[in-house]
C-alpha cells in the first residue's frame, strides 16, 4: 500500500504537533510505503525536519494558491513514480494531468492533514480513498464545506478527528455519522527531555527555581487569548505579595508564543504595572515537548470566540473551505504533551479539556471564564506539592496508557484498510485500562 501525505502551511493544524504525529506512523505500518508532499513555504520543511520527517518534498504556492501548485505538485508525483506507474500520456493527460480525472501516480490513499489538503485531493484526484486527520475543531464554515467535500459515496473517505470534541462539531454540522470517527493521536513519550530544564530557564533569563513558569497551552499555539492568560497568572502572583516572609513570595511567568492572540495588549498591561518580565515569549512552543520541561504548570484555556474568529476570512487565493477556515482550543494535542511531560494542568472545564483531564483527578479545572478562579488553581498546585505530585503523576500514566504510538499507528493502519476495502470503518476502541475516567464522556 502506497500512502499519499499532504499538509498545507496556511492551516492552523501545519504546527509541530500536527507534523509529530504525522511522524509517529511514518514507516511502521507494515507493508505500508509513505511519501510526505508539503505545501507552502521553507519554515513548513524546517518544522517537518525538526520533527524527524527529513524526506519530504516541498512546493511552493504560488501567491497562496493550491491551484497554482499543480504543476509543482505534478512533478513531486512524478518523481516518486513507480516504473510500472509511468505509461504513455495522451490528450489532456499529456498537457498536465487534468484535475478530476486520475489518481496520483502509484498511490493507493491520501492522506491529508488539513482542510485544504483534502479540497485538493478531494477536487484533483477523484478517484483516489481519502483520509483526513483533524487535530482542530473547524469553523462552521469550514464543516460546510467539508459536508460538500464528502457527499460524493464513489469514491471512499474517513474524516478522523483527534477528540469527540471535534467530531461533535463535524456532525452537528452535518458531515455523515458513519464518515466521522474518532482516531486518537499517538505520542513518543521521548521526545520529552526532562534534563533541559535548567538550560531552557537560563534561555529565558529565569534564574531562580522559587520562580515558576506557566505555559499557555493552545492549538494552534497562538491561539489562546493572552491577556485572559496573564490576568490569571498575574492575579496568582499578586496573592503572595502580602506574605511577610519575603521568602513566602513567588514570582510567576507566563510562556507565550511570539503571534500569541492579544500578546501586545498583554505586553501593554504588564509594563503599565511594571511587570515586563512577567511575559517570555519562544517560538518553540511551536514543540510543546522542547519547552515544558523547563515549566511548572500548564494553563489550558479555552475562548470559544478566539477559537471560532481564527481562520474565518480565507487565505489569499486558498481553495472553498481551505486549511485556513479551522478552528483552535485549548484541549487538543498541546493538552496531551503537557500531561506526557509530567507538568501538572490547570485549565477551564470545557469540553475539549474536560474531555480529557479531570478536575482533581489529572488537573485542577474551573468553570470558564473566571480569571480569578484559575488563579487560585494556580497557587493551590504551587503550595500544595503533594497534590502537584498526585496531579501530574496521574497525568502522565494515563498519557503512556492512551496515547501509545503503536496503538495509534495499530489503529490508523486498520483504518487504511477499510477505506481500501469499501468496508465501514470501525477504530478499535481504546483499552480500559486504569484510569480511563473521559471514556464515560467521549
């Protein structure tokens, strides 16, 4: 079976999660051959090699167009042609492979990784079974389309998000039940190196371990709001200015991406209170395993308004429904880093977060919207060491149980071969091993 990857960088979902775990199922399922094409700019390469994916090919978008690749695109697909896959072209074929009309070269499945990956498989080669992972929660608009993208029952599909939080949103929009099935993302719990911690807070000029950093958790990374971020974080540190003992005091960060929603209002607040060192900014949360052993509590947060205004206006030139239409919230694969990392969570009882941690059981979790009641979260993990500890802990084991590469990859490899097969797809459901509180609610 030869796999198709397609990724496209103007979607919220082209971030260093989304391309790690494209990266898990790389080369072990079996009898499985897989080819990366990403679509976009060199940083999109740059992400994928720093991820491990070192063969992908790259084009180009000419002005952010899909259609205007093609041609790009063709020659990608034709270097990786098989001897056997190459024939004599006539006609249409011979000037450019018409859109619509033949299946890539050689591949038996697309695999696509954002929204406007799959238009393009979807308009391109209609022929070809098609899969799409969605690590986001997409816009109503972008389910739209995507409810127009699948209605076409000739050609085989699976539309496979990481949560039930996703996949209520494809089907209350009315994308097919039977096309929508939940595939739970796998992790390689290595990528955590818990020895960089004192390197990554001397990058970030924090000197002193009695200072704690918080990282804003958000998929994609920039997009929770800021300013809810440091109210919370700034309502927690104020609550130890009144200790007496000078030593009782602590000094909270906040971790930000440099595009972090709302970071110059931040900014702003911070030096009219003089606080400009509250708020370090690092890209690298672009990796969220690179940056959390160098933290002491992950703040997950949830702003379905930021969340649902990212992406609404397409990108220049990008396809009906493009990449660009997705969605971000705070429970989605930057959530399940921080728990492989061992960094106990703080966060707001949606139902993306919810979904996966439970309050007192895995994370301390508040009612939405009420920076106030994070705060006290956040001083409750930091004095009580022992519940940090428990938290955390809890946390981490059920990461390593539910989050297993070679389930994922078990499960993604079965899921291929129903599509292949024409047959309904049914992912093995996870096991119910110790602790699988959110089962109850997925």
């Amino acid at each position: 079976m030869r796999v198709l990857h397609l990724l496209d960088d103007s979607s919220p979902q082209a971030t260093g999660a989304t391309l790690a775990l494209l990266h898990e199922s790389l080369g072990r399922l079996g009898h499985t051959e897989d080819r990366v094409l990403l679509l976009g700019g060199s940083a999109l390469r740059r992400s994928a090699q720093a991820v491990g994916i070192h063969d992908a090919a790259l084009v180009g978008l000419p002005c952010g167009q899909l259609a205007l690749g093609w041609p790009g695109i063709r020659r990608a697909l034709d270097a990786w042609a098989l001897p056997r896959d190459v024939a004599p072209a006539s006609g249409s074929e011979a000037r450019g492979w018409s859109w619509g009309l033949r299946s890539p070269r050689g591949f038996d499945l697309v695999h696509c990784w954002s929204i406007g990956a799959f238009s393009l498989a979807a308009i391109a080669w209609r022929r070809t079974p098609r899969v799409l992972t969605l690590t986001v929660p997409p816009s109503p608009r972008a389910v739209k389309w995507l409810r127009t993208l699948t209605r076409d029952e000739a050609t085989p599909c699976a539309l496979l998000p990481i949560s039930s939080t996703i996949r209520r949103t494809l089907l209350s929009g009315g994308v097919a039940e039977g096309l929508v099935h939940v595939l739970r993302p796998g992790l390689t719990m290595s990528r955590v190196d818990g020895s960089a911690r004192a390197a990554l807070r001397e990058r970030w000029g924090v000197e002193s371990e009695s200072t704690k950093v918080v990282m804003l958790l958000g998929d994609p990374p920039q997009a929770a709001d800021a300013v809810a971020a440091m109210m919370a974080v700034g309502l927690a540190e104020e609550s130890y200015s009144g200790a007496a003992d000078a030593d009782s005091r602590t000094e909270i960060r906040l971790l930000l991406h440099p595009g972090q929603h709302r970071r110059p209002n931040a900014q702003t607040t911070c030096r009219f209170l003089g606080r400009r060192h509250r708020l370090i900014q690092d890209a690298a949360i672009d990796r969220p395993w690179e940056v959390l052993p160098g933290c002491d509590a992950a703040l997950a947060i949830s702003d379905q308004d930021v969340a649902n205004g990212i992406g609404l206006a397409p990108a220049a030139g990008s396809m009906p429904g493009g990449g660009s239409a997705e969605g971000g919230v705070g429970g989605g694969l930057s959530l399940l880093w921080a728990m492989a990392a061992n960094i106990p969570i703080v966060g707001e009882a949606s139902y993306a977060i919810s979904e996966i941690v439970e309050d007192h059981h895995s994370a301390l979790l508040t009612r939405p919207g009420q920076p106030k009641a994070l705060a006290h979260r956040l001083r409750q993990l930091f004095d009580d060491k022992l519940l940090a500890h428990k938290l955390r802990d809890t946390a981490r084991h059920e990461a390593f149980s539910y989050f297993s590469r070679q389930r994922h990859c078990q499960s993604l490899e079965a899921v291929y071969r129903q599509v292949l097969e024409r047959r309904p797809v049914d992912v093995p459901p996870l096991e119910a091993t110790g602790g699988l509180r959110f089962m109850g609610r997925a």
